[in-house]
C-alpha cells in the first residue's frame, strides 16, 4: 500500500484520482468492477454435495450402510438396495434442510450490513458500506464505524477507538498533517483512519485508500478462520440426542438378543435392531432446531427485526424486563417545535406570524445543528436538530443560506457527559459561538441575558422565570432546549472557554407524539408478564408525563433521575429496581447499572440503545436491541436485535416471536419422541411377550423418512397460539421437558405402542405378514394424526383453525399418500405387505383414530391441573 500518511492531502487525493465533492456514480461502479465490493472474504461454505456426504458421517448412518453390506454378502439383495434407497432419500432430505437453514442465515447477514455516508455527486448519500471504493469520500462523526482504510483531510475534534485493531484502548486524537517516517506503527499514523475502527467523538472527513482484503483489518482476517456459532437449545439437544442414542441402542441390543434367543433368524434380527435404533434416535432434532431458528429469524425481519445472532431468539422467548429509550422507540421520532420561550413568555410557535426576536431564536438554534432537510424533503440527522431545521423552513428559511452567511469554523460537538453542543461561526469580520442543550446543564453557564436585543448581566429573577418556563413546558411532556450565545474578539479563542459566559437567549419546547401502537404494545408486556422500563436523557417532568400516557407507570412505582442514581449504591438500587419504572436525565454509563441491577434480581433483560456509549449496555444485557434508523454502527455491532424501524412495538412482537418459536421447537420434541418411543416399545413389548417380529427393519425406517421430517419441521411453522402472550416468561434455566411435556411424551409413546400391539394381535388371527402389514399402517397413521395433536399441549385440536398451518396439513396429506402407494402391488411385494380388507383397514383407522382421542382425554387432564392465568386479570386487559 502506498504510504497515504507521509502525503498531504492534494496529493493523496491527485494519486486516487478523485475530489473533495466525491466521485460520479459511474466512477464508482467502474471502481467496484476493478476493486471488487468493500467486504471480507467469508470462508467458502459447503457446497448442497458436501453437505450430502457430510450426511453419511453420522455413526447411525454408518451402522446402516454396515448392515447393507452384509445384507449383500449373505444375498439379501433387494433389502440391501431398499435400506439404501431410504438412507440416500434421507440424506437428501437432510441436505435440503441444511441448505434452507444456511441460505436463510446468508438474507440475515445481507439485511445487518452496515452503511455509510459518502459524497458522491457532491451530495451526501448513505449508501452500504460494501460498494466502497478507492477514492470515495466517507463523513464520520460520533459513533460511525470507519467503513474502510483512508487518509483524513478533515478532523474536528476527532478521536477514534482503534482497539479491535492495535489493542490499545484509549482512543486516538486525530490530525489531517502527512507524517514525516515512512515506517511509523499503525497506532502511530495519526492521519489516517482504519476499517473496523469507531469514531467516539468529533467529525471528520476521509478520502478511501483501501478496501475489502486490501484493509488493515483485511490482512488480519486472511488469517483467522471463522467460526461457526452454537445455540445453546441445539446443544442441549445434541446432547439430549446422544443420551437418548445410547438408552436406544441398549434397548436394541436387548431386543436382538431376546429375538435370537427365540430363534427369529440373526441376519433378519440385526437388521430390526439396527433399523429400530436409527428410527428411536432423533436424528432430526437439531436440524429441525436450526431451520425453526432460521424460519423465525427471516419472519422477524418482515417485521423489522432483524437478529443479528441466531441464539437470540431463544433467549426472547425469556425475556421478562424491557429497557426502553423513550424517543423514536416509544414515540414516533418526529420532534416538532410547538412552544418558545424569550423575553420573559412563552409563546405557541404555530400562532407565530412575523416576529423578529422568534426568528432569531430558532436561526441562531438552527446554525448550531448538524441537520439538514435535502431538496426532496428528506429529514437527516437527528430528530430534535432537524426539528430546529424545520421550524426555520416554516418561518422561511433554508439553513443553508444561514450557513453561507455564517460560515461555520470550528464546533464542540455534542457528547453525552456535557449534554452541550457549540458551533463557532464567522460573519462578515465578527465572531461567534452558539451553544445549545439541556437547560440544567447550560443556564449555570450563562452570565448574561438578552432582553428585547439588549444584552444585561442576568438577575436572580430571570434565573427563577426561566425555570418556571422550563418546568411548564416539561410538565406538557415536552422536550426542552436553551439557546444561548457569545461574541468574540477574533479566531484565536480558547476552545475550553467558548462554553463559558454565555448569552441566554430562549428556551425552545418541542414534543415527539407518542406511536399509537407502543400503548398497545406496552398493554400486552403487562399480559406476558414483561416489565416495561422507560429511560431517556429527557427532564423528569417529560419523561413521567410520557409514561403516564403510555401506560408504563403505576400507581406507586418511581420516577429518578440520572442524579438520583449517582447517589445509590448498587445494593440499594438492586434493592428498589422493581418499584422503579422511568429513568430520567440518565447518561448511557447508568444503562450498565440498570440491566445488572435487574439481572441481579434473576430477570432476563432486553435492553435498547443507538449510541456510541451504549454498547456496554447492549453488550451486559441478555438481549442488545440497537436502533436501525438512528443507531450508530458500534450499537448495531454489539447488539443481539436491530430494530429497522426502532419502534417499540417492535421489540414485543420478536419477543412473541420468540416465544413462538420456542413453543413451536418444544412440539416438534414432543411430537419426535413420542414417536419414537412408540416405535421401541412396540418391537421391545412384542418380542418380550413372544409374540414374533411386529415391524421389519424397511418398516421401520420408512416411517423414519415419512413421519420424521416433513410433519416434525412443518410444526415448526405454527403460527402464534392466542395465550402465547399471556403465559408468563419461562426461566432461563428452565428444561424444555418443563410444564409436563415429559410425562406426556413418554404417556403418548405408550399409547401408542400399545394400540399398534392392539393392531398386530388383530392381524395375528390372519397371518404374521398381516400382522406385520396391520402394525405398521397402524404406527404412520397413528403419527401422521399424532401431528395434529402436537400442535397443542393442553388445547383440544378441534378448537385450533384445521388450516391455520398448511405446511402441516400438506406434510400430512404427502405422508398418507406415500403410506396409501405401499399397498400398489409392486411396492407391496417390495416392502413385505400384504393387501389388507375393508375390515382391516377399519381396525387400522379406528385404532388411529382412537389414539387421537385418548390424547384429547389426556388433554384434559393437563387442563385440569394446569394452573391458568387470573382469568380477571385477562379480561380487564383484554
């Protein structure tokens, strides 16, 4: 890479052959075609015929395709080649799954890309951060991500955290001047920036002299493998599948055994047990976990929600505590100046007609922004500066015919800590600053007032009508700015001062509605069982009238302020958390507090955030939920969430996502082990009792295939049962065999065994082969129907919408199908069935049948035991 830092800027941008007003759009995409996008390189995934291989490194797998061997030495041709059909349709189906899921995670990280803001065509566009190139000119400030490497040919106050890339913590202050060594560290080449950096204070501008694998970062990931991530309920699972594995094999080889000792031939036995083994391990499992995982994240993001890892979404089901901001998440981020205050009144802005002292208010306020509205009426920044901005469009005025007039020559940006921000601007051969922000936190800082256009040192009878301006307008819930200002002597001021001595001016009152669906949202937290928790910077009179509207604070709970805070100890705060429902004036740093306060308490925390600072937060909650629309890149980095219309409602309808999903993988448990429970118990009871050989080893696996896969992932699909809200949140620690659900699989297993016995004694009064034909019909209808059931712990499935899932209908109807072509002569000959009467088959459906109603009676069993929720409670919040 050429040496950029030893360069000044002329000459940087001549060697990238570029401009300060960016480069055409055809440029670009002549770049992008010589460049390539700005991305690393992904380690190459398996392609659809290595995972087909990878099928048959299963240990199951591999026992089988033994058995097909020796089913071929010893002649047995026509079993060998069936085995074999099953195994390879079965590890097709497990490819395609696989595939599904894979696919599914590849849309997921396309929609998390990061973007960026770039000139091009001498306008600003935010454009994704993957169409980069060499010579694009990138605008950073507070909380952006450095998209790629470049050479900084602006810098206001700027300091960049470059950890993840030289280890060093403490960020570094950033200058525009070339270097004089070529061979100077990374950490030491002050004027340029690095990809996978962040900006944390001040602005500045970069032309891109690298991107992609030509990055500093890129180097180091040509490097670093990448690693595949786990989800704790597929773990538990997998294991669960090993412990279950080896309980299952026991069993077979007790079975072979009793079925040798009775004399049933050692080749035919084998087969049965190994068949039988492969058929009681659920296999399937954590594949199904995946896809449900991955369905459900694709699901979520049609609601604008877009999970950012996958583990996530099992922890949503858990959630119990919500940590709000207020502004754009519960409100709908459109700040709109409604009241000022000046000269001693507070006047409504919209009666405002031609009013000199007004207009000077907001032009003054409007210069100290970093809002603009483009020509198409596109609001950018942030929502109270572009508030300030909009108010002087409506009085007339373009900011940008202030800002030619006053040029702006030096800022202190806004920062969390000093709630303050001052821009300092030059006008014809005067100089002046202008500072806005919280009224607490600017008034101290005045000496003097501006009355009527005169300037007089300020009394303590102002002071005592300002606040009582400032505690009217609050008290409205609105959101209050004071404005204030200062002359100086020329350009060589003493930055540390500009925020010192100031003018008053006006206090400006804005209000940002409410959404009219967070009230609703808050309504069914309350139902789930889920603690709404308001925090905001804004004023404490604001943020309560705020909470009071929306419904989030009660009779009896707390409103604090971040001052308040300061003075607790966590003990204390661990202590009183739960009476405490709003948070205000709160820096992000109390953020940390609040979540490990309530997780001492054993909540499962979701937490929101946008800023730079809010990352810890995000990081220290069990679930980060960063803001798409005004959320800085390092929040959107450590969040779990992305909100792409950082609306609360939002958040509730992923955590009744979650919840869904995790209901929905707790029935396709169900629905798997009961299955093959009854498949055990069949072959184990029969041979035990002496009865012969109920299923052969082709039997067994086909209803491996047929009842295994498609039924168990389309309960995946379910759609949201109408409790799924009302249920309070499970633990974090809690089994997914809570609630019941394993006495009720082992329950169904055994009735269902027990009617395919019931089928295979019938038969017997025929011929074994019947026998054999009647328990195996008996066992796929009785899963096949056992689908239905499982949509449903304790509901009966006849008051559940039949076509509320079509997958399941359809994987169901595929299934009989499949079952009804056996009794084709051909494949009857094949599969060692024979053709059953009408007497039979009545037996066969009864039977099925039956077992669908002695399910419902178990139902309502588990109903009656089952502790509801307060059915008062429901109807006063319904």
């Amino acid at each position: 890479m050429a040496s950029f830092h030893t360069k000044d800027v002329e000459e940087v941008i001549k060697e990238l052959d570029t401009n300060i007003r960016g480069l055409s759009s055809s440029e670009v995409e002549k770049r992008i075609q010589k460049y390539g996008y700005n991305e690393l390189e992904e380690k190459k995934g398996k392609t659809f015929f290595q995972m087909f291989i990878s099928q048959f490194k299963d240990f199951m797998i591999i026992i089988l395709l033994i058995a097909v061997a020796i089913s071929l030495l010893v002649g047995e041709v026509i079993d060998a080649a069936i085995i074999l059909a099953i195994v390879v349709l079965n590890a097709l189906l497990g490819s395609i799954q696989e595939n599904r899921a894979n696919e599914a995670l590849k849309a997921l990280k396309k929609l998390s890309t990061p973007h960026a803001k770039v000139l091009r065509d001498g306008e600003v566009k935010v454009v994704s951060s993957k169409e980069i190139v060499p010579g694009d000119i990138v605008l950073l400030e507070a909380g952006d991500f450095v998209p790629a490497d470049g050479r900084l040919i602006e810098a206001a106050a700027l300091k960049v955290n470059e950890s993840s890339l030289t280890g060093e913590s403490v960020p570094v202050e950033k200058q525009i001047d070339p270097l004089d060594s070529e061979n100077v560290s990374l950490g030491d080449r002050i004027n340029m920036v690095f990809a996978g950096t962040t900006v944390v204070y001040g602005r500045g501008k970069m032309v891109v002299t690298g991107t992609g694998m030509n990055t500093e970062m890129g180097k180091i990931a040509s490097m670093m493998g990448e690693e595949e991530e786990t989800i704790p309920l597929q773990e538990r699972l997998n294991k669960l599948g090993k412990t279950l594995g080896i309980a299952a094999l026991f069993i077979c080889a007790l079975i072979f055994l009793i079925g040798y000792l009775r004399g049933t031939p050692i080749l035919e036995m084998f087969l049965t047990s190994i068949s039988l083994a492969v058929a009681a391990i659920p296999e399937g499992l954590p594949a199904i976990v995946t896809i449900t995982l991955a369905i459900g994240v694709q699901r979520l993001a049609k609601r604008n929600a877009i999970i950012r890892k996958l583990p996530a979404v099992e922890t949503l089901g858990s959630a119990n505590v919500i940590c709000t901001d207020k502004t754009g998440t519960l409100t709908l981020n459109q700040m709109t100046v409604t009241h000022v205050y000046i000269d001693n009144n507070i006047k409504r802005f919209k009666d405002i007609n031609d009013d000199n002292r007004i207009f000077k208010l907001i032009a003054t306020s409007a210069l100290c922004t970093d809002a603009r509205i483009s020509e198409e009426g596109k609001k950018i920044g942030d929502p109270t500066e572009v508030a300030l901005v909009a108010a002087l469009k409506k009085l007339g005025k373009e900011k940008v015919e202030l800002e030619n007039k006053y040029r702006r020559i030096d800022e202190l940006p806004f920062d969390s800590d000093r709630k303050l921000m001052t821009t300092v601007h030059k006008y014809e051969d005067k100089f002046i600053s202008i500072t806005k922000g919280a009224p607490e936190y600017l008034i101290s800082r005045c000496s003097h007032i501006d009355d009527n256009g005169k300037i007089r040192p300020i009394k303590q009878e102002d002071l005592q009508n300002i606040d009582k301006a400032n505690e009217d307008l609050a008290r409205n819930g609105m959101r209050i700015l004071a404005v204030t200002y200062k002359f100086l002597q020329d350009d060589n001021f003493d930055r540390e001062e500009l925020e010192k001595n100031l003018v008053f001016l006006g206090l400006i009152g804005m209000i940002d509605p409410p959404r009219p669906e967070a009230k609703e949202a808050i309504r069914k937290c309350d139902l789930a069982g889920i603690t709404t928790v308001m925090i905001t910077g804004d004023h404490k009179l604001t943020a309560e009238a705020i909470a009071k509207s929306l419904g989030i604070l009660h009779e009896g709970e707390k409103v604090i302020t971040g001052e308040e805070l300061d003075k607790m100890d966590f003990d204390e705060l661990v202590k009183n958390i739960k009476k405490i429902r709003v948070y205000a004036r709160v820096a992000p740093e109390h953020k940390v507090m609040i979540v490990k306060a309530w997780q001492k308490n054993g909540a499962i925390v979701a937490m929101t955030g946008d800023g730079v600072n809010d990352a810890p937060a995000l990081s220290q909650a069990d679930i980060g939920v960063a803001m798409g629309i005004t959320g800085t890149e390092v929040a959107k980095e450590a969040a779990d969430m992305v909100l792409t219309d950082d609306n609360f409602a939002t958040i509730v309808s992923a955590v009744e996502e979650g919840r869904t999903i995790y209901s929905n993988i707790r029935k396709s448990v169900r629905y798997l082990l009961s299955c093959n429970i009854a498949e055990i118990l069949t072959v184990f009871i029969a041979t035990l009792m002496g009865l012969g050989q109920p299923l052969l080893a082709i039997h067994l696996l086909w209803i491996n295939l047929v009842t295994d896969s498609l039924p168990a992932l389309a309960l995946g699909m379910e759609p949201p049962t109408k409790d799924v809200m009302i249920a309070k949140p499970r633990r974090r620690d809690e089994s997914i065999f809570a609630d019941g659900l394993g006495i009720q699989v082992l329950i169904e297993g055994i009735i269902m065994s027990l009617l395919s016995i019931t089928a295979f004694m019938i038969g017997r009064t025929h011929s074994l082969e019947t026998a054999e034909t009647m328990t195996f019909m008996t066992l796929v209808f009785s899963q096949l129907f056992h689908a239905l059931n499982a949509r449903s712990n304790k509901e009966s499935l006849f008051k559940i919408n039949f076509f509320s899932n079509k997958f399941l209908i359809g994987s169901i109807g595929i299934g009989i199908l499949l079952q009804l072509t056996l009794d084709t002569p051909f494949l009857s000959k094949i599969f060692e069935i024979s053709v059953l009467n009408m007497n039979q088959w009545l037996w066969v459906l009864a039977l099925s049948f039956v077992f669908v109603i002695l399910v419902e009676i178990e139902k309502i069993f588990l109903r009656l035991f089952h502790k509801k929720p307060d059915k008062e409670f429901i109807t006063q919040q319904l």
